[in-house]
C-alpha cells in the first residue's frame, strides 16, 4: 500500500519534472498558451504513449487514468505563472529532469520486463518511455531533437541504467536493489556528463577519404 | 437511415475540406504531386487515425472504409487541377474549414464518449481528430504547427465546444441539439476570432527578471 | 522450409540497407553515436512499425522478432566504422536501396493482404511499410520528407509495382511469379528515375491567376 503510493508520487513527479522542461522550451518559441500546454503534454506523456501503443497495452495509461493529464498540464500552466514573475531555477531543474529520466526510464523499462520481453525490446521501452516525449516536443519546435545531438549524454545514460539493472537482476538481486541502483546509476551519469561536459564523439560524414 | 446518411455525408465533407486545405499548403512548398496527394491525405485522415490508435479502435476507420481514402485522395487532386486555372477561394475556405474542425472535432468527442471514457479525455480525442492532421501537414512541412502558434483560436474552439456540448448533455439535453450547438460554438468561435484577431496570448520566456 | 529462409534472409537484406542509408544521412548532420544509431533504426524499421500499429498486428514485428533490431543497428555501427576509412559506395548503395525498396513494399503489401483488406489499404499499407521509415528519419533530421519533393520516383514506385502484383494476382498469377514481376517493376522503376532523371510534376501554388 505504502510502496504503492509512493511509487505513484515518483511517478507523477516525473511527469511534473518533464511537463515543466516542456512548457519552458516551448517559451524560447513564443508559443500562445494552448500551444504551451500541448508542448507540456507531449514532453511528459509522449514517452510512456509510443511505448504503449508499440506494446498494445490498451488504453494508454493516460487514458486509464486521466489525473496523468490534470497532472501534467497544472504544471504546464505553474510553469508559465511562475516564469512571469521569477527567473526558472536552471540548476535545480537539470537536477529534477535527471531525477525524472531515472524514473520514467527505468519503471517504462519494467513495463516492458512485466511482459517478458527480449532484453534488448525492454531496454529499448524504458529508453523510449524516458527520452521520446523530448523527441516529439523537438519535432513540433521544429528542432533536430537533443538527444540525437552532440554534447549529451541522455539517452545513453538510460541504456546503461537499463542495462545495469537487467544484469543486477539476472544475478540475483531483488527488484527493490536493482532498481534503485538502476535509477542512481542513471542520474549519475546523467549529472555527471553535465559538470565534466561528457559526450559520445560526434560522427561527421565527409565526402573526402 | 437518413440521419446516417446525413452523418455520413457531414463527416465526408470534413475529410474534403482538410483535404483540401492540405494540399494548398503542400502547393506553397513545391511538393511533387505524389507529395501534394500524401500531405492531403494525413491532413485529413490523420487526426482520426491517432485517436483510433490511442483507443485501440481496430482497424483504423478510413481501413475499415477505405472510401475515406478515396474522398481525401480525390479531393487533393480536384484542388490541384482547380488551382491550375482558377485562385482558390480562401475565404469560402476559411468557413469551410472552420465548418470542417466544428464537424470533425464533435464526432471524434463522440467516438470517445461512447467508449465512456474520462470528460477530460473525450475532449482530448475530440481536440485530435480536429486539429493532428494540421499538426502532421506542418510537422511534414516543417513548420512548426499553425495551432501552437499565436493568432490563432483553433484548438481552442474545438475545446470550448466540445465541453459545451459534455455540459449541456450532463444538464440533460438531448445529444440532438447538444451536437448541434457544440458544433456552432466551435465554428463561431473560430469565425469570430477570424473576423476580430481573437488570440490566446503568447508566453515569452526571456532570460532577465 | 529452404523458401522461408530465403524470404527471411530477403526482409534482413531490406533492413540492412535502410539502415545504412539512415546512418549516412545522419553522417551529413552531426549526430553524435547514438544519435546515428537511433536513426538507422528508424529508417530500417519506422515503416514496418506504422504499418503493424495501424493494422493493430500485436505485438509489432521487431519487438516479437528483436533480431531485427539487432540487425539495424549493427548495420548503422559498420556504416560509421566502415565510413571512417572509405568513402560508402554512392552507386552501390542507390541500387542496394531501389532493391530495399521493392523487398520491404512488396512483403508489406503481402502482410496486409494476408488480412484480406481493400486493395487500396494493402497499396497503402505496402507502401507506408517502405517508405515511412525514410519520411520519420527525415522529419528528425528536421528536413521536408524527400519522398514529398520533386525529382523522385520514389513511393511512386512502390505504388506502381504494388498494383501490379495486385492485378496479376487477380488475373490469376501465382503468388510467386507476382511478387517477382511486382519487385522488379519498383526497382526498375526508381533505377530508371535515377538514371534518366524522372520525376513527377511539381505542384506550384502561385497567388497570381
């Protein structure tokens, strides 16, 4: 019961984290508000949608459970309230959006474990789940999406948690531990390319050899 | 029988209008024609298809009917030839086109209601087959869509219609005249934010406080 | 048994050369690693993915079969290693991809048919199955889809050589000498487009009448 709910918080956290990320890239395009809180919805929901609707899970867990939307587009509306008035805490919000990459990657990640997939399709769910609602607000501001880009690593960060977790678990090691491990791993490669500037190399095609 | 019969050929006039102001805006991009017949297409059928999607409707309606496809494919090429010879006309299709988003975005509404879905997400459903098939045109022509920019009451009418008309049936209209003034809520809506520059206010968010 | 080997080895060969070409369009924009590897995964597998979710064929093929996820991405890894050292054979991979192209459209048209949908679905479906990869990878490298623009024989290819395999079919062909005509006419159709610079007209929408 305990665990439940908090497991529910976490998971609404990170919806917060994403909507808020969302509604403050769509502020750099000057978008109207409607826009605004369509950006907010895709960045916190796309994710878990495309991993639902590729899993034929239906409905969609949104539409099972419509406090996901209420949830995401309060913040999408906090966000522009709070933007009026203060400058957004860059620093904390990194922090926060790592904080939700963990947990939206790794319980996306056990949705797909819960259905006995293939290794590599549960890690595949979990990274979408974390990183494709960024994916889907790139596209709709017109962007090449952030995580195909240099200089960061994101998506990466959520393989490898994914990854390490899957292994934690094949030797082992209850579900609490893993995912727990599977989570700080993710944050922490996550903060940590972010202070030491880490990035995969960049592949540049020239038509000179 | 006859009221089947309107519904159909109301719901078909949606698909032409969208159809229509689909393959305008791929005429102003220097698409081929295949492209002008593929942006009519999803424009007009592509708000649909993902409601069905994310409500797991099978098949897909314009699969289970493929006249859907012929009536978009057809109307995108008829807008080719005419536009040959004649300027189309952009205010008769601005009406039309709202008539098309009142029309559309109520009965994708009703699809969700009957399914007794949350009021939250049957005006979700009902807002995307509205408006996703303009979002996929743009989103192909890279732009970034029309309805989360400025100037532009569009989502919004089909908003505020489509919770009149949950409104009005939960007061106990019947869906009759419920239908019929959410579906003139959005087409007004939408002519007089045309007439008057009616727009959501835009959400700048600049670096200084 | 020896057929389905041949056919399966046929569908890996499609994926292999969608995801080079994925890969070396990624090369041109500065992705980093990942960022590659996600495109030549979309190219190689996007078409297919839409195809199975509009069908609603659960689960989708490469999450039931993740070997060609495997495929797809160690082919997109040997195209950066490969392209590290030598320039990619143009020629070789524009004829290899025309082949991609008559494999995965005709194979796809054949999955919907199996489901005993309208003819103009199975040209749809086939078609979405070979060319939407292309189109996904397009929009996340922020560029209109090619398969739009002019100077492209391209899904028009696949369309034609569909309908014929449909049409000998009803004719009554057998399905192997079908699939062979049909394939032969999409790659012959997009090589004969490269080499004699055939295109579909373009649309121009001018203000002036």
């Amino acid at each position: 019961m305990k665990t439940e709910l908090i497991l529910y918080l976490l998971d609404m956290l990170g919806v917060v984290v994403f909507a808020v990320s969302g509604a403050l890239a769509a502020g750099r395009k000057q978008l109207d508000l409607l826009g605004v809180l369509v950006i907010a919805f895709v960045t916190a929901l796309g994710g878990g949608t495309l991993r639902d609707v590729l899993l034929d899970r239906s409905p969609v867990f949104w539409i099972q459970q419509p406090d996901y939307v209420l949830v995401a587009l309060t913040a999408g509306l906090l966000t522009v309230l709070y933007t009026y008035f203060f400058k957004p805490p860059q620093r904390a919000l990194l922090v926060a959006d790592a904080g939700g990459l963990a947990l939206v990657s790794i319980s996306g990640a056990q949705i797909a474990e819960a259905a006995q997939l293939h290794p590599l399709v549960v890690i595949l769910m979990g990274t979408c789940t974390g990183v494709v609602g960024g994916v889907i607000r790139d596209v709709l501001l017109v962007e090449i999406p952030i995580i195909l880009r240099r200089s960061n690593i994101y998506a990466t960060a959520a393989i490898v948690g994914i990854a390490l977790y899957l292994v934690l678990k094949t030797v082992g090691l209850a579900t609490g531990p893993a995912t727990l491990l599977g989570m700080v791993t993710i944050m922490g490669l996550r903060l940590a390319a972010i202070i030491w500037g880490l990035a995969l190399p960049v592949y540049r095609l020239t038509d000179q050899k």
